[in-house]
C-alpha cells in the first residue's frame, strides 16, 4: 500500500509548487527551499525533493551547484517548445486510436461534457483538467504504453495552465472544438490525424 501513498503526496506537494509558482508565490529566478517547504506541508524532505525532481525534468525549474532550486525564466518561446512535441504524439494516438473510438466515443464524452459547463462559467482551471482528461483518454485509447509514457513525460496540466495563466492563451471555445474531434473519431475521418495535430499546434502560445 506504501507506493500509491508516495506517489499521492508527491502529486500534492507538485500541485503546491506549480501553484505558488503561478500565483507569483515564487518569481522566476527566486530560490525554492525544499526545507521550508516540509515544514510549511508537515512532510519530509523526500517527497518534496521528488516532487522538485519532477518539476526540474519538466524544465520549470532548475538547479546549480552552491545555488540550490530555483524557478526558471520561462519565455512564451519556452513554453511553445513542447507542442510540436505533443502534436506529434497526439497525430499518432489518433490514428491508432480511431478504430477503436469509432466504435466507442464514450470514454472522450465526458470531458466534453463537462468543458461545456467550464465554459459557461468561464472556469480556467475546470478548462485546463478537462482538457487535459479529453486528450489523456485520446492517448490511452491508442494501447501504446512508451506513447502514454512519452505524452505524459511533457507535463501538459502544468504547460497548459502556465500557458492560460501567464499568457492568457485561450481557445474560443474548449467544448466545440472537442466534440469536433468527437464527431470526427464517430465518422472515422481518414484525416483524424492530421485534425488533431493541428487542434494541439493551435492550443500552443505564441512568441
């Protein structure tokens, strides 16, 4: 029972940091104490030294010899970076994937769903998960583990979210565009993939 535990508080304590670092808590180029951290969460060093891990291998931070933790100076160059990436990825989950959807959109249509209610209320941060969920299930549906692992290795919540924050990139509508792509699995579009490359390439921010 211990790993699901771990792996639970890490989450938390990442969550913490990319919030206080969205949130102007820590500025770019200011140190992050992984001590101070501990104390302030009632943990221990180790799952906030896991979590720092993760988030400097996903580039939003970085570390130096006698200089400890720090926040990167993130450009919106930055952040571009990874979606070509993940469009890339995402143009080959779909076109293993769309055999599979076409005969069972179901597992895409709660997201959808609930984006529509996100919209109404102008709710970026439900905006950000569901979307998020939507393209998670995509992937998944292609039965490719190295492609679920690849995809999730970019960190896409948290480039998604410093992206809207930070950047105000924002799509016109999150559920139409989704249930397009919905529709387009259902009637399998011998263009899904390149409809989903270019739904990602339009999410990214600009320079």
């Amino acid at each position: 029972m211990t790993p699901p535990v771990i792996h639970s508080l890490r989450e938390q304590i990442r969550e913490h940091i990319v919030e206080g670092i969205v949130r102007g808590r820590w500025q770019p180029g200011e140190r992050i104490v992984e001590r101070r951290i501990a104390v302030e969460l009632e943990v221990s060093q180790t799952p906030v030294r896991e979590a720092l891990r993760e988030l400097e291998s996903l580039r939003l931070i970085e570390s130096a010899p006698n200089k400890g933790v720090r926040v990167r100076n993130l450009t919106a160059a930055d952040l571009e970076e990874s979606y070509p990436v993940r469009a890339g990825l995402e143009q080959i989950a779909a076109e293993l994937a769309v055999d599979r959807l076409a005969a069972d959109v179901s597992a895409l249509e709660p997201s959808v769903a609930a984006l529509y209610r996100a919209d109404r209320v102008e709710d970026s941060a439900a905006q950000v998960r569901h979307t998020v969920a939507f393209h998670r299930e995509l992937v998944r549906a292609a039965g490719n583990s190295v492609l679920m692992h690849t995809w999730e290795s970019l960190g896409i919540e948290v480039f998604t979210t410093l992206s809207i924050r930070w950047l105000g990139t924002v799509q016109k509508s999150y559920a139409e565009e989704h249930e397009a792509l919905v529709e387009a699995f259902r009637r399998r579009d011998p263009q899904i993939g390149p409809l989903v490359k270019d739904h990602v390439l339009g999410c990214a921010p600009r320079a």
